[in-house]
C-alpha cells in the first residue's frame, strides 16, 4: 500500500512535471484570468516593429513571447495605427517625438513606461535613453501584467541606484561548485565554446529580468588557468550570449597567474614583467572579449595568493590590476574577506583593520567588495564596520545568495530581510540616516562607481536554485541591486505572484511564511548573537562542539565562548573592542546592554547564564525558548503549505512539502544538539515546557557527513 | 553582425526548447501524421479497466498517456463493448479465458500482444503471466505506434533471453560520476529519502521501456558508506519508486567493509566475523529493501580490496557474498576485469587466468561479470577468452555504454554495431555457431542464470546522455539485454523513429551515419587493432606517446610497440600467446596472418612497417589512410547533418550540429597527433593526399585538459 501510494502520487506529478518543475521561475507567462484577460488585451494587442539591433530584438521577442502566454499573440502594428499597441523607443527616436517623455532623467540603463495618446490611439510607450533600457522596461511591463496590477494609466519611471548589479558564481572549472547547492555550474566549460547550452539564454533572460548586469563566471579561489586562451574563448562565448541582454562577463583573477602561466618566478605587482604580464593578459583579454567588465580577486585570504607575499599592500595589488583593465574600462573587484592566520586578533576586525587605513589610495576603477557582516555570511551579523568607514573608497556590497549557512537548499529561508536588515543599518557615518544603503548606492559619499554582488545559488538542477524557493533569493537580490531600499515584503509579493500565482489565498500566507523565515533559522540555529556554530568544513547542521583544528577562529567554540559562567563574544572595550571600528554612536549603542538589540546580543557580549533579557527569562531560558520558537515556526510553515495544495501545481507542492520535511527535522537537530551541547557549560534545567533533545549529545557529535555538497 | 545572428539564433531556438530537449528520449508520444491517425486511433480507442496493482497501474497510465499523445486521448470501456479496445491481461484472468493465448511460453517477463475478436468486437490482448510482463508489452505496443507500423493485425511474442538485464551506475555518494559525460548522477543521495526527484520515474519508464530490470546505483570503485543505514534508507527510496517498472536496485560492495564500518580487523572470507557481518548486513539491507536485487564487486582490481589481500580466491569471496545474499534471493556479480600490477603477463591475458581455473566453483547466484574484450572497453577488441571457456559458471557480459574511449559525449558513436559484433563473435567453444551470444543468453551452456549489464551513460544532462546520440547507445544496450541476437540496424532504426520521427528523408541518412560511426571512430583513433592510445588519466583524445608512470600496462607505448622495425603487440605463440586462450580454431585463426581480419591485425600481430595489407598498401600507408578515412566520415556525417535541418527540430539539430563539428575537429587531432607519433618510428613519407599534420608532434603533447569531466 505505500508504494503504491508513492507510485500514483509520483504518476499523477508526471503530467505536470514538464509544465511546472521550476524551470521558467518568474516568467512562466501563464494566462491570467479570463475576466483579467480582455482589459489586458485591449492595451497590448500589438507591438510596434523595431531596429534589429540584438538587444531590441529580444526585447521584443520577450515581449511577444511574454504576452502571448498571459493575454495572447500580440500583433505588429505602428503606433498610432490602432490602439493597444505597445511602442518600444531606444533613444529620441522620430516615433517619440513631441510626446515630451523625461529620457534626460533615465540615465543608461533606466527606463519608463508611459500610456499616451499617439494619431489619437491609446499606446504604451516603454522608453529608454539604450536599448538595455528597454528590454528592462519589457521585464517590468510584463511584470505588472504578472502581479495583476492595472497598465491603463502607466506613469512609471525607473532607474537603477547601483551601476554594477554582479552575480559571484564560486564556480569551478571541471563545474564543481563551491557551496553550491544546486547541483552543477551551469557553465559548461568543456563544451564550450563548440556548443553553448540554450540555457545560458534563460540565465540571461532571468537576470535582465532583474538588471543584472554583470557575472563573475569563476570562483574568486581561482584557478590560473581561467585566464588560458583556451577558457577565454570559452568565456566569450559566453560573453556573446549575454550580450544582448546588458550583461557583461567578469573572471576572477588568482594572483600567482604570472608564475603559473606567465612563466615568472614571481607575482610581485610592483616588478615590472608583473604588471606587463597584467597588461598583456588585459589587452589578450579584450581583444576577444571587447567589453568584458574585469577582475574579482580574493587575495591574501584564506590561502590564496596575494601581494602580501611580496610584502606589498592590497592598494599595490588592486592598483596595478586597475591599471591592466582600466585603458579597455574595465573594473577590479578587490575582496575586503581578508583575516590572517598568524593574526591573533578578532577576526571581525581585520578586514577593518586591513583597509581602512588605504582609504583614498585606490584607482577610480577597483570596488573594494565587503561582505554585509564582518564574520562570514552568518544567518545574522551585525553590518560590517567597513560601511561608512571608507567614503573616499567604492565599496561594493558583497552578499551570499546561495545558503552555506542557512540549511543549504532544502531549508525555506527568505533572506529578503537579511539584507535588507543589513541595507537598513545606519552606518551614522554622517550622522542619522547614512544607511548602508546610502554608502552602497554611492549618495552618501556622492561616489559614482557602485556596486553589489551576489554569491550566486544558481546551478544544474532543473529548479535552477535547488528549491523552489531559493529562487526568492536570486529575485530578491537582483531587486536590491536595482534599488537597494526597496521593501523586501512588497518584493516577496511580486515574487510570489510571479512565480505561484496571484491568488490572495495564496499570496497572503506565503509571503508570510517568507517573512518570518529568516527569523526562525536564526532561532533555530543561533540566537541572541550567537554565530559561527555550523558543521566542520561543509558547514551543513549544528556543530556547536567544534575546536580545534588549524585555527581557533575555525571553530565554534571560539565565537560562542561558552563555559560554566556564560556565553557570548565580548566585542565591547573589555573584550576585541570591535565595537571600536564603528561610528561612535553606533558602537556606543552596540557595547551598551541598555542600547544593544537582543538579536546582537552575544555577538557584542560575553554574558552569564542568569543575565536577564527584556522577556524576564534568564539568558539560557531565553535561548532556550528560541531555538524552540524556530522549530515551531518550521511547525507552521508545514501546515500553512500543506493548506496550500489546492493552488500550486502538484510537482511544485510535492518538492516544497519534502524540503520543508526536511527543513523541519533538522531544525530540531538544531535545537537538540544546540541545547544537549551548551546545557553540559550553563548546567540548568530547561525551562518548563521545552522537551528535552532526542538524542544525547554523543550522538549529534558522531553524526558524519562525508558526501555534504559544496565543499 | 556575429553576435545579432548568434541571438537570433539561439532566439529561434528558445521556444521550441521546452518541447524537444531530448529529456523526453524515445518516448515522445508526439501525434502521428493526420493520415495514419485514424487508423491508429480505431484499433486504440479504449483501455479497458485494470486491476490497481502498482505495475498494472502504471502499464495503464503509460498507455494512455502514449495513446493520448499519438492518436488521442483514449476512451475506457469493457473489451467487448466496443471495436478498438485495448485489453491488459496479467495472468489468466477471465477476461482472456477461451482467446487460447499461449501464456506458457511467455515465461515470467515475456508478453504477447494478439488482435482477438472479444463478444464480436475488434480488441487487442496485451497479455503476460505476471504485472512486468503487461508494461513490457504496452511499451512495445506503442512503440509500434511511434515507428509508424500497423497494429491491426498483430501477432507478437517476446520474451526476453536473458535474465538479468542490468544498468551499472559508475556513481559516487557525492554525485560525481566516474568516466560519466552528462552532468552528475541522477541519484541525488543528499535529498533522499526525503525527496525523490521525479526525474526517477522518467528513469524508471525508460529503463523499463527496454525491459531493463536491474540498476546498480554506486561506482564499482566502492565507499562502504552506500552500505550503511543512511545510505540503505535512501537506495530503498529508489527501490520504491523503481519496483513498479520491474527494477530491481543493487548495490556496490567495498570488500574491505567488514572493517571500514562493520569494526572488524580483517576481511578475510573465512573469517567466521566476516561472514557474519555480511549475512547481517545482507539482512538489514533486505529488511527494509526486500526485493533488494544484490551486490556488484570490483575486487583486487585496480588497487580496490579484494580475497587476495588475504590470500584468499575470487571464489572465497564471492561465495561469501553469495551466501549472505542467497536466502534472500539476491545475487552477486563477480567481475572479471582483474589484472595485477605484480603480474609481468600481457594484461590481456590475466582475466582468464585468474578465472578459468575456477569453472564450476561458483555459487550458483554468483554472476561472473566479463567485460566484451580483454584489455578494457577500447574501440575495438576481440572478444573477451573467457566466453566459452567457463561452460559452468554464469557469465554475465560487461558493456560500456559511456563512451570513455569513444570521445566522450560529443563524437557521435552508434555502439550497437560494436556490441552485436562481439556478440556475434564465434567462441567455437562447442563447435561453429557458439557465439557469445549463445553463452550470455545461456543456451551454449545450459546456464538459467544469465545477464547482461551496461555501464550507464546517463546523467543529469538535461538529455540524460550528454548527447541526443548517445541515447541510441543507451536504447541499443537494452534491446539487446532483451535479446542479443537482435540486429543493430534496425534497433537505430527504431531509435531514429521513436526520437526524430518516421520521415525515411530523415530516417535513412541518420541510420547510416550510426551505422558506420563506430568504424570511423577506431579508424581516426586506432585503426588496424591498435588499442590503448588515448590520453592518460582523462582518457580524452590522442596519448599514443604515453609512457613511464606507475605500470607499463597503464600506458600506450606497451600496447603499440612501436619501433623502426615495425608496430603490433604479438599475442601469437612468439609473443605473448594470447591466442592460445582461445578455442584452438578460433587462436589458430587469430595467430594466422592469412586468416586473422586486419581489423584486429595489430591486436595479435608485431609487424613490419612495410607488411603489405590486403588492399596492397603497405602498413604505414594503409594506417594513415585509415585514419583520413576516419575523419572524412565525420565530415561526411557533418554534411548529412546539416542537410537535415528541415526534419529536425531546431533546439536538437542545433545540439548535435555543435557536436559534429567538435568531433570533426577532434577526429583531425587523432590522425594528426598519431600520425606525428609513429611517424617518428616509421621514417616514411605520408602516402600522396595525404596532408601534413597541422601542427607539429609537441605542439599534440603540450596539449592538457586538467578539467576533463570523468576523472
């Protein structure tokens, strides 16, 4: 009986399998109701013909394509011969003339869409000073549509607050990739450039959908041989393929490439066959790629090469990298993850340390990229002190999509307020209201070259993410990136709209489910503060027990500082004063336990287990209790998506309500192995209520996981 | 003016990519032209009710879902109600009581398919003793559909002639796949058991549509991990989702398990703790996979684990296994693909004389598995010397499906005729007419135990195979699983039908490209016999120069033994006498250079440069044009390829078209690199017409792939 149970429910997905697996993410162009359809119809019944220009013939392929699914076949007509017809203008063309439309305002990349009246017919104009412009403009014309929202009356202008919106794909060369949940790279290096998947169009299509604009095609822990004419004709076929949808190639530079295969016997960036290397590497580079966007170089961090080596300093290393792809206008992401091994002093301040006093030194062209906390994309960090600290600089925001430390792919976690929690954040750089935001998006220090990545959760598998809904997190990130004060909720909503379906009873509880999911991993995993309590080494589950090693700031048991008296990193004057590295009001706040949120709290403090928290539960209650308010949330989200069955497709519900299985039981291993681990320093009870874990200690600490991906 | 018409192109593309990626294989069910779909769809009207057993249910659904797409949606009724109903009988049911279907013969898989006359209404029986034996004929009865053939009359029975018809999954826990070229394994340990992909039933459907009915899930080269809890819970997931097609699942065992999970200090097959273990690790396996079909061993082989680490015989430790396994029904298959690197003996010869001495010792649920030739799954070797020479062991036939030798997933290589030529290979063990066929299929011998296995080309490709092509090979394995003595020609023919479509405009040129691909793919690899010249590790294109390392047998110069005096190994009564393990007039032959096929010349023969072949060339002229001939036919195939485009959908045609022209490039490389190579030895002026390498002998060895997939 339960095969058979499995067989029909399996067989009765089949159907349905090719439709609805994931694949056309937030583009599925299905019909919208067929009370909706007709008012629809009546505005985009036809699309004026176009210049043949590569971008603005898929912009209006992915227009036709777009409203042939969700209202029907658009036809060709001028604007102006008939009403409905929809007019894509790249540029003062003659068409647009006299309709007085604000292009000056829209910059390169912004658009907007407009209902007019042309030769007396009700058209759409969707304008842009560039063709990319418009196929943006397509994306969110078809997204109104998508969302449900009216196109009679449009008067939307929109322009991009960040100019380099970056996917990081930590993606090797035999397409191994590192924390990749989602099976292999998408870039098929060994058949490239021979055969380039159609699916590089739909990666193209899904990321100018959100503006993005640039991919970094290669790990930052880099190989030498990505810079080979072999791997560079294959990126530029690459590079041909999203060309037409404003997206430029990058590749990550790994440092030692003039000894590896230049032939020199060193990297120094100041010796002169180094920076000739560079150049030449630029200029080979460019002549096969001509607008290729630059480097991403993690260097002098966690093993990999770097000018320290030479005894040279980041600016040495960025600068002459700048100098090599600055003539073609390329630009040089130079990571800030930098911490030393032979540094004894808290790992949350070196990156600080490290740069803050190069501030002003490097070239126009180098982002420096700082990751949104100062550990390491930790389910919570408070922002990192480079923000705001460095106005003379660009720096880059640097986020991780893909979910090393939130559950991999099988966890539903909305990282939408994690970043924007983090974007929010005021730095107080120049008093109230400098967001970290404001430092991203360039208006706090009037900078011009901005920028945000993402580590990208983009792989083989069919769902492109690994779930259904870490598509979120790509969608989310590429809207932030666009506009990085926009509210997370409203995104969740289009998203979910988009991608499931505009159905209120849907739409509602889903979003709400998102919302509150980061919130509840933070709880299951870490709450108050506490971070850096993973696995070993693939970082999947609770490893709260981990020492040793290498070093110390490889393990758990340094960043939760656990004993018989308390818990918690004191980062406050008494302890790494890191509270230091921020702005005096900012970090007054954060080492003050009348002013520090409780969600910081043990990231700033070491505190015994009896401290009180605002509940009136003891510290060890209160972190009890979280860690059980997370499982519970987990509770809730099976059973708001279990109601949910009637309105998804069955092969979408069956994989989310698997995952979301999952994501249940091993929030509870979370809780279990949490508590069993730090209940044997606080030695109390648990409070009244709480079960106790299912296992003893012991046996979550010989829980082995030899095939984790990503590692 | 490149980049819009690259655009444009892969624009094109875009739509129809959805419908025909390949993922469908040769069941795509699309609609028969309007002309034959009456006639179809009178004699495939209705599917008359079955009994909800898992298989049946599936039978049912899969018929109908065929029905549907080829001639409409079918109705359900009663047989007898009406003309054109389809009736699934499994067993004697009373439905087909009094119809006088020979259910007898049909053995416990076998099916007959037979137009009947039911209460004076036209019906088509599908009948089979058992469930299995219905799914294998509505397979079959659609793919008579799909190849455009009548279903008015029909007579047909079928049983297959070999038992156990296996897939083999090179696949490791962490999803790589050893010599695989398609993406990852399809088994994705990491979500299961809490998510079985989908994608496990297409596996499941297509396997059974070929009557495959057994699947090793993990890599030869074993981790004793696939045999713990974990692991077992997830493979019993698979087993689930298999069993209703007939498939039973297998796993790898690591010999030295016992100790690496089990706590033991030894292996050895006569420990009484040994044994112990594996009887109960055989229990707890069955436990909760109770149709668990059984192990497949790789010992002492290649430095895995193996009896003669404790100076025990591959009988001590097969027969161990067997025995744990054999209350249980299950079996073990033995390979015989063993060599020794202490052992100075011709490789070729060390599988028979490992195993011959041992012919009658083996358990009777032991399965000894020989690969087709002796060396190892080279483009073209003589058949293997223990076919026929075990008259009283089962032995199964080892194929490999992936192309690690033939170019990996980009040369288009129809393997069919390279495995129905050594199933037709003559072992003269009992007289003329003692194919190897005969001694898999069991009836040279008399063994009821017989089977068939195929190291799987299947990945997470979206096509599965890596290329559309490489699904023939996948197709044609399992036809001849089924029977094989079934001819290879009209099997690509099938194929060809059943996944491009029945216009003989497009069906004659396709078939005749396979047809003579693999004798293109020896002669621009190794024409004339030459075997083992590949490039090291990865295996991918030329290496003829492959030398030192950690054993003469892993490199290419001991198998070409090329000089100035001549090329050839001599396996002859001078050499290595390997012909002497054939049956006397079978070895005769192969030692008689009168009598010997030049196809296998340089397999057993050290000859002259100057050695006059049949044609009148001598050896070094008649190698490099073979070679040429090699390559030509790959040009050839590209352009019959691309003069097909108007019977091919764009998406597909595109994809193969990429690949040929890889291939043509690659084919040039092989010739030209060997060429340059012996060359060397041979001192002789290429033949008139025959061009110059195009680049020189160093640039061929400079050459590295550091990031070949496979390794």
């Amino acid at each position: 009986m339960r095969f058979l149970a499995l067989v029909l429910g399996l067989l009765l997905l089949a159907p349905a399998a090719r439709a609805e697996d994931g694949y056309d993410l937030w583009l599925r162009y299905k019909p919208v109701a067929e009370s909706a359809r007709v008012a629809y119809a009546a505005r985009a019944a036809a699309i004026a013909p176009v210049a043949e220009t590569p971008t603005l013939t898929v912009a209006r392929a992915e227009l036709e394509r777009g409203l042939t699914g969700l209202v029907g076949q658009p036809a060709s007509a001028a604007a102006g011969a008939r009403d409905g017809v929809i007019l894509l203008a790249s540029g003062a063309t003659p068409a647009i003339t006299g309709l007085g439309l604000p292009l000056k305002t829209l910059g390169e990349e912004g658009y907007l869409i407009r209902t007019v009246t042309v030769g007396g017919k009700a058209t759409t104009v969707i304008a842009a000073n560039r063709d990319i412009g418009v196929l943006y403009g397509v994306f969110r014309y078809l997204s109104l549509i998508q969302t449900g929202q009216s196109v009679d009356k449009l008067d939307i202008v929109s322009v991009p607050k960040v100019k380099l919106r970056m996917l990081n794909h930590w993606d090797n060369l035999d397409r191994h990739v590192e924390r990749g949940y989602s099976g292999q790279s998408i870039f098929d290096w060994w058949r490239l450039p021979g055969h380039v998947d159609p699916r590089m169009v739909d990666y193209a299509r899904a990321n100018a959908s959100l503006g993005i604009n640039g991919t970094v095609l290669n790990n930052v822990n880099a190989k030498a041989d990505s810079l080979t004419a072999p791997f560079i004709a294959k990126a530029a076929a690459l590079a041909d393929t999203f060309r037409p949808y404003g997206i430029k190639v990058y590749l990550t530079a790994r440092f030692s490439s003039p000894m590896e295969i230049g032939g020199l016997k060193t990297a120094d960036p100041l010796d002169p066959a180094v920076r000739a290397f560079w150049k030449a590497k630029a200029d080979e580079i460019y002549k096969t790629i001509p607008d290729f966007g630059g480097f991403l170089v993690k260097a002098n961090s966690e093993g990999q090469p770097g000018p320290q080596d030479y005894g040279r300093t980041h600016v040495d290393g960025a600068n002459m990298l700048a100098d090599a792809v600055g003539p073609h206008g390329g630009v040089v992401f130079w990571r800030a993850f930098v911490y030393s091994h032979e540094q004894p002093e808290d790992r949350a301040k070196q990156g600080y340390n490290e740069f803050k006093p190069f501030d002003g030194q490097f070239r126009d062209n180098v982002v420096i990229q700082v990751k949104n906390g100062a550990i390491d994309f930790q389910p919570r960090e408070p922002f990192h002190p480079l923000f705001g600290a460095m106005p003379k600089t660009n720096l880059g925001m640097e986020f991780q999509i893909t979910k090393e430390y939130l559950g991999f792919s099988t966890h539903l976690v909305y990282l939408g307020p994690m970043f924007e929690e983090t974007l929010a954040s005021d730095t107080m750089a120049k008093g109230k209201g400098s967001t970290v935001a404001k430092v991203i998006d360039g208006s706090l220090d009037g900078r011009k070259l901005t920028a945000m990545a993402g580590v990208a959760n983009i792989g083989s598998d069919r769902n492109w993410s690994g779930s259904q809904f870490d598509q979120a997190n790509w969608y989310v990130f590429g809207r932030l990136a666009w506009d990085p004060e926009a509210g997370t909720q409203a995104i969740a909503q289009d998203w979910t709209r988009m991608t499931f379906g505009a159905d209120p009873r849907l739409v509602t509880p889903v979003v709400s489910m998102m919302m509150g999911s980061r919130e509840a991993a933070v709880d299951y995993m870490t709450p108050l503060g506490l971070h850096h309590q993973m696995g070993e080494g693939h970082h999947y589950g609770p490893g709260p027990w981990v020492s040793g090693g290498p070093r110390a700031d490889w393990t758990s048991v340094y960043y939760a500082k656990a004993s018989e008296t308390g818990i918690g990193f004191d980062r406050t004057a008494t302890g790494s004063n890191a509270t230091a590295q921020y702005a005096p009001a900012v970090g007054a706040c954060y080492a003050d336990l009348k002013c520090v949120d409780e969600k910081d709290l043990l990231w700033f403090h070491h505190l015994p287990w009896d401290y009180r928290l605002k509940s009136g539960d003891t510290l060890w209650d209160g972190m009890v209790k979280r860690y059980g308010r997370g499982v519970s949330y987990v509770d809730g989200m099976n059973r708001t998506w279990a109601g949910l069955a009637p309105y998804v497709d069955a092969r979408r519900h069956r994989e989310v309500s698997d995952y979301l299985k999952i994501q249940r039981a091993e929030a509870q291993w979370w809780r279990d192995a949490s508590i069993a681990w730090f209940q044997t320093f606080a030695k109390r009870p648990l409070p009244a209520g709480e079960p106790a874990p299912n296992h003893t200690l012991e046996y979550y600490k010989a829980l082995g996981f030899p095939f984790a991906p990503g590692i």
